[in-house]
C-alpha cells in the first residue's frame, strides 16, 4: 500500500468523496463491508476534536452506469472527484476492464499519490491489475483475503480495515491503533457493565417483588443485668412520643430460684429429727405387718391441733394470752412402695378459724402426697391452701397431740409458723434484685414524677404502674364479657348488644349461641367488638357443625358495624381491638385462634396481619400494644417456658433496600 502524502491542502474543497472503491464483482460483498466500515467509523476524542468530527464520505459504484465499453462521463467525474482510490485486487479485478480503466483514470489524473490497494483474493502475481502494476513494481497492500476461523477473520478485517482509515486521515496508524483499542475496551466495558446493571436491576426487582412490604421484625429482649440472669420479659412499656424508646420490666430469675414458694414455712420444732426419724421407722413396720392391711384412706396418724400467736412463747410478755385463730385435724396417710419396701406418706386436712379480717375460713384439703419423704413437710402444701385463705398468721404455733395406729397415747407435738419470705429478704440482703428496669437504649434516663432514673439506678424503680399512661403505652387488658352457650332466649346481655343480636341469631333448640364482647378504652373514648358464635348440633351424625360466625364494631357507643368479613375459621373470637389512629378508623383486632387482622377503611376490607409468624395463632399469649403517630404496633409473646426469652415482635414497613437483602438473604439460606 501506498503512503498517502497529500500536499495540495488547499484544493481539499475540491474532492466531493474521500474514497472511490474500485472493484469486480465478485468482490462486491468485501467492497459493502469496507464501505461501512470507512463511512462509520468514528475518530477517537484523544485524536483532536476537530478529527473527532470528522466522517469520511465513500462512494460505491453499486451499478454499472453505462452498459459500454468504456468509463461513462459520470462515473469518470466521481474519480477525479475523490481524494483516495481503494482498488479490491483479485484474479477477477485484474481480468477486469472497468477495474484497470478506473485505475488508469484515477491515476493519469493524480498520479501513484492517494492510492491504496487491498489483497481480496489470490496471490499478488495474479491479482493485481496490469494498470495498477504498470505504475507500481511491488504495490504495498492490505491482506484481506479470507481465513478459516470467524474470529480470526474478524480480528484481521477490524485491525487491517483501520490500517486504511489511518492513511485515508492521515494520522499515525500506531497512535490511531492505541486509541482505537482504549475506546474498544472502555466501550466494552461500558457494555458490558450495562448488562450487569441491568441483570441486577432485574434480579432486584424480582427479589424486592418477592418480599412483602410488611413484616414483623424481632425486637432485642434483654435477657441478663449486669451479668445477673432474667427470667422471660412478660412487662414493657412503649414511648408514646418515641415508639424506638422501649422499657422492660425483668425478674431475677436467681432471685426466684431461691425465694419461697408459699409466705409462710412451716418448721417442725420440739422433737427433732431423731423423732421424724422414729415415726418413720414405726410406720414402716407398721405398714409391714401382715395384719395391718387398711383401706388407702385410713390415715396411720391424727393430729388434733390448734393455731395461735403467743408472745410469751417468743420472749414477749408474759401477760399477754395467746391469740386463737382457729382449730382443726391433720391426717398421715402411709402407703408401702414395692419393691422397695419403703413408705410413701400423704396428708389430708380439715380446719376451722378466722382470717384477718375476723372472717370465718373454713379449709378440707383432701389427700395428697407430700413433696418428700417427710411424714410432717407441711410446706409448701397443705400450708399453701391455708395460706391462700388467709387462715394462717404470719407468725405464730400449731400445737396438739399426734396418735398413732401403733400408739394410742397422745404424743404433744408443736410447729412454728415462721414469716419465710421476711427471713428470705433479711438473708438475701441485696444479693440478687427481685425487679429491675431495662430501657433498649443504655443512654435513655426515665422520668417518674418529676423523679429522674438513670441507667443504672432503673432497679431501683419498682413501681411498674406509676408509669404516666400519657408517656406510656403499657400492655393493658380489654374488658371481656363471655356468655353463653344458650338456645332459645337471649340471656342477660349489654343493651345495646342485645339489640344488636336480636334479629340476627336464630334462637331454637337445636342452635347453641355463644358472645363474646369486648371493650376497650382508648384514652378519648371507647371501642367495642362482639363475636357471636353459632353450632348446630345434628341429630343423625350426633356432631356439632360450625354457623358462620358473625363480627362487629363500634366506636365511642355509635352505630354497630355490619357483619365484618374478617376472614377468619369457624368458632374465631375475637379477644381484643386496638384503634391505630385518633379516629378508629385504622383498626387492628386480635383473635384467639389467627391472630391479627387489621383494616384501614373503618372495617370495610380486613387483611391478615401476621406476615407468616406462627407464634401469632394463640392470641391468649400475645401482649399487644399500640403507641405514636403513625402508629408502631409491638406484641410479645408468651411463650410459658422460663428456659426461653418471649420474643417481642415490631411491625415494620421495609424499604426497597430492606426488601432487597430480605430477598437475598432468603435466596441464600436455600
């Protein structure tokens, strides 16, 4: 190929095309494709703005012009019209008149300067055209000839074709070549960036589409203080103005671990344990002997006993005379464990006396075993269900007489009743805290009256109630008035309920009714929900089936609401509902049997409002409670396990990125 070296700048003007492909043919394929390649290629920036600019303009004879001989006035104008001649050498070109008659024209006019010749096919001895080798002895050129291999023939046409666009603008190849390489990276980086954009675009789109907007995120329950274990949080409270702030209210479980059951133990004193150890032995061999086969009822022993405070008994004065509470029996029961040939022993009790407001309390505990080995370990039962009715002192004697199945003789036995729980806090002496206060965030202060708590003084704090209600929300229970079952008659409800209900139950035989209403305050007024179940009870199936069950509304005592469609399976009740705004007219409601619903347009529409969390079904278990603007909605829940934290629950809207690594995570963990 020959350099190009045009000096004639001025009579640029004059060229109406950059390039004129000459060529047969048989090379038209060839030709269409450098044509394309000339007039798009763009010029790299580095390259200068103005050359940046710059298309080059190409003509093509894509058909012949005359049908003669010779070159037609047209086409002979085009030559001399373009600055360059790119000749398509091949067998076929050199054998070609219009090929040679185009490059003698081209030539005569502009001499060997402009001149650029392309190996299309064949070898150079037999591919170049005579008129092209009359002026040239070894015409440089570029290889275009096909290879085997799309790719290698690819790479050569872009490499070998931007050879020519250099000298069609007179740049340096190797500059242009280092150019054209960085735009080619860049662009493909650029491309295929953009696939990776758009593949990810869509993969979030789809990840964020298959998360809900809605979840329940689980909120942090503390679980230790200071290093001292809690049992499971059942209490906490919610800022009103800062729903994020959230107070917890924990008990020791070290401190529940070691505090007495009962308030009161029960402590034998006057025989020691040589004499426990005695009636034991006693009542073995009783037990063993062949005649002494008795009904499991008959008790082995009976102790008629009296109960009374005595100050002169504890060191108080002697004047003063004992103070009765009341009287009754206690009675040992024994029974042999075989093979073991021991004895377990049981009690039973009757008792009458007073309570502390003087009330007669009368007590028949029927027989239960005792929690050990002990014939006499009254605590905690059956002291407990003295204790519950109020008809033990906090301090003071048991005394009577014991006879036994082997020992007719009345043996004179005492216990003292001592105040366990006083002795407790005495020997626990700050040990461990029954109560202690927790607030999510270390750094919040809690004011009470006026009173400050920091941080670390929260245990301090025990007056869980005292929370001002207009700072706090605290779970609080509805009031909830069950009636039912009844048939034909309506029994004796609210008025209003009753009017209600009234048209819409039917009232025979055959239909069990059961209500339930509940009502909740809600600070400015009241909000009120009645669930009315109805079974039917088949006389050929002998099986009770399920009546849709029917669900209302209202709010501060106005109308009721028509039947709400809640969505919800037969013998649902509905145990609770919380308005979510000032209004009611965002309302959530809690069932016993599916949870949560709650509906945005007064009740109109309902939705299902527990996002797939399980532990939801048993509404009994959930403490739900609604503080600020819009409204946070939390619900612990209780799980009855004192080995396990309750879970505390917030309702929570997700962004699209939360939706996103929600997404991802779940893609992950399958």
């Amino acid at each position: 190929m020959q350099p190009t070296n045009d000096a004639e700048t001025s009579a640029a003007a004059a060229f109406d095309c950059d390039v004129f492909i000459s060529y047969n043919h048989a090379d038209q394929s060839l030709a269409e494709r450098l044509s394309r390649r000339i007039r798009r290629y763009r010029p790299p920036r580095a390259l200068g703005a103005d050359l940046a600019k710059r298309r080059l303009v190409v003509f093509r004879d894509t058909e012949r012009l005359t049908t003669k001989g010779e070159l037609s006035d047209a086409l002979r104008e085009r030559i001399n019209a373009a600055r360059n001649l790119l000749v398509l050498c091949s067998p076929g070109a050199a054998a070609s008149k219009y090929v040679n008659q185009e490059i003698d024209g081209f030539l005569t006019r502009r001499g060997r300067d402009g001149t650029h010749v392309v190996l299309a096919g064949g070898e150079p001895s037999n591919a170049f055209p005579p008129a092209l080798k009359a002026r040239f002895n070894e015409p440089l050129y570029v290889d275009l000839r096909p290879v085997s291999g799309w790719w290698r023939w690819r790479r050569r046409f872009r490499d070998e074709s931007l050879r020519l666009i250099a000298a069609l603008l007179e740049v340096d190849y190797a500059k242009l070549f280092r150019e054209d390489e960085r735009r080619t990276r860049r662009q493909r980086f650029l491309a295929v960036a953009s696939v990776l954009v758009l593949a990810a675009s869509l993969a979030s789109a789809w990840l964020v589409q298959s998360v809900p907007v809605e979840t329940w995120e689980r909120a942090q329950v503390p679980t230790t203080w200071k290093g001292t274990p809690l049992l499971p949080i059942q209490d906490f409270a919610v800022n009103r103005a800062n729903p994020d702030i959230v107070l917890f209210r924990g008990f020791g479980a070290e401190y529940a671990a070691h505090r007495p059951v009962n308030p009161i133990g029960i402590l034998g004193e006057g025989r020691g344990e040589a004499w426990r150890t005695e009636f034991q032995r006693s009542a073995l061999q009783h037990l063993q002997r062949a005649d002494a086969a008795m009904p499991a009822w008959q008790p082995i022993a009976t102790m008629h006993f009296t109960v009374a405070q005595d100050l002169a008994a504890v060191g108080g004065s002697g004047e003063s005379d004992p103070v009765q509470w009341g009287e009754g029996d206690l009675y040992v029961h024994a029974f042999m464990r075989n093979p073991q040939q021991t004895a377990a022993y049981a009690l039973s009790l009757r008792y009458a006396g007073r309570n502390d407001s003087g009330a007669t309390v009368r007590v028949n505990v029927p027989i239960a075993a005792t929690p050990t080995d002990d014939p006499f370990d009254l605590d905690p039962w059956p002291a407990g269900e003295l204790i519950r009715a109020g008809a033990l002192p906090t301090w003071g004697f048991l005394r009577g007489s014991l006879v036994t199945a082997w020992d007719t003789k009345p043996q004179p036995l005492e216990f003292r009743l001592v105040d366990a729980i006083e002795q407790f806090q005495e020997a626990n002496d700050g040990m461990w805290h029954e109560a202690v206060v927790l607030a999510a965030d270390p750094d919040f202060e809690l004011t009470v009256n006026g009173e400050r708590f920091a941080p670390d003084d929260y245990f301090d704090f025990r007056d869980w109630d005292a929370l001002p209600g207009a700072e706090w929300a605290l779970p609080r229970a509805p009031e909830v008035n069950r009636i039912g079952p009844f048939r034909s008659t309506l029994p004796n409800l609210d008025h209003d309920v009753a009017t209600l209900l009234a048209g819409r139950l039917e009232l025979e035989a055959e239909l069990d009714h059961s209500i339930t209403h509940v009502v909740r305050e809600t600070g400015p007024g009241t909000i009120e929900a009645v669930t009315a179940t109805t079974q039917f009870y088949d006389e050929m199936t002998k099986l009770s089936k399920s009546r849709p069950t029917q669900y209302f509304i209202r709010r501060n005592g106005g109308q009721w609401s028509s039947p709400l469609t809640l969505g919800l399976q037969p013998e649902t009740t509905v145990i609770d509902v919380l308005p979510l705004d000032p209004a009611a007219q965002h309302v959530l409601v809690l069932t016993d049997r599916e949870g949560l619903r709650s509906s945005d347009d007064a009740g109109a529409t309902w939705r299902e409002l527990n996002h797939g969390e399980a532990a939801f079904r048993n509404g009994g278990r959930m403490s739900v409670v609604v503080a600020g603007t819009p409204a946070s909605i939390y619900v612990l829940v209780n799980q009855d396990d004192v080995q396990q934290p309750n879970p505390l629950y917030r309702h929570k809207h997700r962004t699209w990125f939360e939706r996103l690594r929600a997404g991802l995570a779940e893609q992950l963990q399958k």
